[in-house]
C-alpha cells in the first residue's frame, strides 16, 4: 500500500497531551502509521511555542498544532518567516469556555436551559461588578494563536461585552485548574480534557462550547515545514493518509471509547477516564447538578459522509485571516490572502484523496 | 576595578526560572556576579507571573521544555504585565539546528555547553533584539495613533464643514482654537465635535 519510493520512513512527530491528540495516539497504538511503512516516534511537548520551534529547526518532522499556527509562522507574526504547510485537518471543535463556579449564582436568569449554552450577556452585570470595583473579569488561554483565543473574544463580543473592560492571560493548560480554584482567573477557553476537570471538580461550569462559537470549525491541523514537504512528499502522503485512516477509525463511538482509555494511560494525558471519555462520547458537562448537553461533533476527527472535515480549505484559512485582524494579531490580510493557498494546502489533500478511494471509510 | 565597574554599570538581573533544577544550576554557574544578579523562580503558572511582575528582571531565562514557556512569550503581545525578553535553554546536545536558527533569529536560545563567555554573547544579543524589537512597536504604535488622530480631525472638519457652512479653513481653525484655549489636543476636541454630532443625530456619516 505505500509509496515504493519513501524518502524517509522514520519520524518524530510532536503531540500535546489534550483529548484531541486522539488521531496521533490511535496511529501510532493500532499501527495505523505502520500500514503505510512508517516508523513514528510520538513526542510529547509542553508548549506550543517549542512544538514551532522544533518543527522549524527539523528537530521535528511533523506535529499537532493549532490551525492558526501555520498561518502565524508562515507570515512571521510570532518571530521569524518561516513557510509551514498543513496538508490536514486533524480535528474540528473540542473547545470550551468554563467560569469559575462561584460566578454560577451570579448568572440569574441566564442560568443553563437544557442543552443549551450560555451567552456573554448572561456575565455583562459581573463584568460591570468588577469594573465599580476598579477591577477586570480574568480570562485565559494557552496560546494567542489560537482558536481558544479567537473564540473566547467572538463569545464576549457577541454577548456586547466591552474588551477593554476583560484582561486576557496566557497560562499553561495544566495550571488553569489551579488558577482557577484559588480565584486568580475567572474563566478560561481550552480544549479538553481542562473543562471536564473543572466540572467533575465542582470548580467551574462550562458556558459554551467552539461548536457554539463557531460551528466545526478546525481545531488542529498536521503541520509540516513547506520544505520538508518538498523534500519528502511521498513520505508526507503517507503520514496524512495514516492519519486519515485513525481519524475514520475514531468515527465509531465504542473505538472513541477504546481511544479515550488509550489516552488515559501514564504515557499520554495519565488522567482518569471519566474525565477523557465524555467530550470522545459527545457529551459535553455542564454543571454538578445538570445533565450533560449532548454535542455529537464536541470532538469531531472525521465524517464519513463527507471527506472534506479533513481538507485544509482556504475558506476556513480566510476565517482565520479576519479573526486575526479583528484581534489585532494582523495588520494587513491582503499579502496573507496571497499566502494563504501555499500553506492551507487543499491541493495537496485532494491530491492524496482523489487519484484512489483512500477517502472512503474502512 | 571591579567595584568602579559595578559601580558605573548597574548589574543585569536575570530571573531562571527553575523547571529542572539539575540543569538550571549549571546553566547559572555560567554568570558572575559582578555583571548579573541572579534571581530563582520555582514557580509555575499564576505564581510565576506574580514573581515576573515583583521581580522585574531584565531577563528571563527558561529550559525549552517548560510548560510555562507560552506564557511567557505572551508577555510580549499581551500587556498585562511588562514585557520582557525571553531566552531558552537546551542542554540537548544535539540542538545543533537550534543554534542555525539562533543565527538566523528565530529566537534565543542557549544549547549545548555553558561556557560563560558564550551564554553571555547570547545574552546581550537577545537584549538588544528584544530593545529593538519594542522600539519598532512602539514607532509602528505612534503611527498608527498619528493616522488615527488624522482621521478624527478630518472628519470633524468635514461636519463642520457641511453643518456650520464654513471652509475647510475655517473648520480647521475652529478646532485650533478650542483645542488652544482649553489646552486640548485637536484629536480630544475633534473627538468631541463627533460625539456631540452623534448625540445630535449629525449628519457627518
């Protein structure tokens, strides 16, 4: 099934330990990567900033990232110009926005209605609150160049909440727990597994979800160096394609339960399983007293109705270029628009998928 | 001589933040303190940013493989908390491609051995990046207001211009005038004219 000519067979490739580096583990555990020749040492990492840097210095071959990431390195908007690829959509959705429990009486009427999330509007008298008392509500995420980022802003714009009157911190995932219980921070927009742990803890409720932010919207994508790809393209077609295949793997529900025990495990998220297993299941807590909501795409990898969840489209790139601006993160989007095809590679993905039936479901 | 020294150029304080202790040591036998102050933070998340903000370093340095890197770095985008420049260090051997992009500049990183004389050079040239860097923000940040400014005055003017029937000399005279009687900026006084336009239901949009 592999390329005859394979211009490198043995990679490292870098994951963060979250729900959604749930591709990356099902490849390498059930020899996904194996079946298209390949030898993958998975890399744990610890920061995002160090996944980059490692990529670009080829320390790394491939890794997870953020799907603005490759668009911020590419441009240069966190350091140097560096062209990086994604051939791939790992995952859609998966995040969250969870505030502290104490703020839960706060909400009034806006408290939780069955399955449904809650607006910005439903925080605007805390907000105002904090500023009679000369302070701001604290909210955080793990990285600027991120959805986590992008969507937390949209949510409070949306529900009319001012900005300027919210102070946005970068803290580590593993510490917004810790941040959160001892009042330091007030909310914070992550992946999973952090908004499960912070409602199996009774330290928060999760308000909304991405997939109430913006609707499927990519999460994380493979990302390559332009030259790596380049240099190995058959070497890269395989690697996308064995993650396709764990990708459709993780459609079926009773696997998502068989990847959520995986992930548990020392070696990867080392956490409990009820904490991991519910987003993988579709379900999303809420609150101590309150039934899950139901979100079957909560963490969505594949579809198998339609290949394109995977493809890295330029529509979603061009999302990205406006929220970024929007964030003040761009200054001009024109010369990105020009970019963004060289790095939100469609065309490589069709080319994989079209010349044979590798996109159908297994 | 090394008093006079210390005496005509302050000492450069550098925070280390300590994620792996056995490492951080070496790395810090590297500096002497007749040029550096060494501070230690053990600290990690929330706390770390309070021991940021307290100790106000020159300096930060942190092991590549610590979670707290990001946030970190942000300090540069985000302005809660002043920002600093930020150096990482490896003691992987093999980091030899990090150096290539240490040279190309990427960002600061210190690898491989800890010979002083180097880890110094490293220093001072992330300093000066990182000065640079932030003098660029800034020229970029007062352009962006200068245009902002401009924008606000022409339109006042073009209200002015279309509400009181006067010239654009004229409009342009008025805004003088208020801003030097009442010892304003012409963009605060503009910025009056519109909102009072606004308040009004104007026509200047």
């Amino acid at each position: 099934m592999a390329d005859s000519i394979m211009e490198k067979r043995s990679l490292k490739v870098g994951f963060m330990p979250l729900t959604d580096s749930a591709p990356l583990v099902v490849a390498k555990e059930y020899g996904f990567f194996e079946r298209y020749g390949l030898d993958v040492t998975l890399e744990q990492q610890n920061s995002w900033a160090t996944m980059r840097d490692k990529v670009c210095a080829g320390l790394l071959d491939g890794a997870q990232m953020l799907a603005p990431m490759p668009i911020a390195s590419s441009l240069g908007l966190d350091g140097q110009r560096i062209p990086m690829i994604t051939p791939f959509v790992l995952s859609r959705n998966g995040n969250a926005i969870t505030l502290s429990q104490k703020w839960y009486k706060h909400l009034d009427e806006h408290r939780l209605g069955e399955g449904q999330p809650i607006s910005a509007t439903a925080i605007a008298s805390i907000v105002n609150k904090k500023i009679a008392n000369g302070e701001k509500l604290r909210f955080a995420t793990v990285f600027p160049y991120s959805c986590h980022y992008y969507q937390l802003l949209d949510w409070l714009s949306a529900g009319g909440i001012d900005l300027s009157h919210i102070e946005l911190l970068i803290i580590p995932p593993g510490n917004m727990i810790a941040a959160l219980k001892s009042g330091e921070i007030d909310g914070f927009c992550v992946g999973g597994p952090w908004n499960a742990f912070a409602v199996r803890a009774q330290l928060g409720f999760t308000a909304a979800t991405s997939s109430d932010i913006w609707m499927d919207f990519p999460e994380k994508v493979l990302a390559v160096l332009a030259s790596w790809q380049m240099q190995n393209p058959n070497t890269c077609k395989a690697l996308v394609q064995a993650l396709n295949d764990a990708c459709h793997w993780l459609e079926s529900i009773p696997n998502r339960f068989e990847a959520a025990q995986l992930l548990s495990g020392s070696q990867y998220l080392n956490m409990d399983l009820n904490i991991i297993a519910p987003s993988l299941l579709g379900s999303c807590l809420t609150y101590k007293d309150l039934p899950p909501r139901q979100i079957n795409t909560y963490n969505q990898f594949a579809d198998s109705e339609s290949a394109s969840l995977n493809c890295p489209s330029i529509d979603d790139g061009r999302w990205l270029l406006e929220v970024m601006q929007k964030s003040g993160h761009l200054d001009n989007p024109s010369h990105a628009l020009l970019q963004l095809p060289h790095i939100y590679r469609q065309d490589l993905f069709r080319q994989y998928f079209t010349a044979n039936q590798d996109v159908a479901p297994r | 001589m090394s008093i006079l020294k210390s005496d005509t150029q302050p000492l450069l304080k550098l925070l280390l933040v300590d994620y792996n202790s056995h490492k951080t040591h070496i790395l810090s036998e590297a500096f002497d303190n007749e040029h550096y102050q060494i501070e230690w933070a053990s600290a990690s998340g929330m706390s770390l940013l309070h021991r940021v903000r307290e100790s106000k370093p020159d300096i930060i340095i942190i092991d590549i493989e610590s979670p707290d890197r990001d946030m970190l770095d942000s300090l540069n985008m985000l302005s809660t908390t002043a920002p600093k420049p930020v150096v990482m260090f490896s003691e992987d051997q093999n980091s030899q491609v990090i150096q290539e992009l240490v040279k190309a500049g990427v960002s600061a990183y210190i690898t491989g051995g800890v010979d002083s004389s180097r880890v110094r050079s490293i220093i001072d040239i992330a300093l000066a990046r990182f000065k640079e860097h932030q003098n660029l923000k800034q020229e970029l940040a007062d352009t962006k207001q200068k245009l902002s400014s401009q924008k606000v005055i022409e339109q006042a003017k073009i209200w002015l211009m279309e509400n009181k029937h006067c010239s654009e000399k004229q409009a342009y005279h008025h805004i003088r005038k208020i801003a030097m009687d009442n010892s304003q900026k012409m963009e605060d006084v503009a910025r009056n004219i519109l909102s009072l336009a606004n308040m009004l239901g104007g026509s200047h949009g």
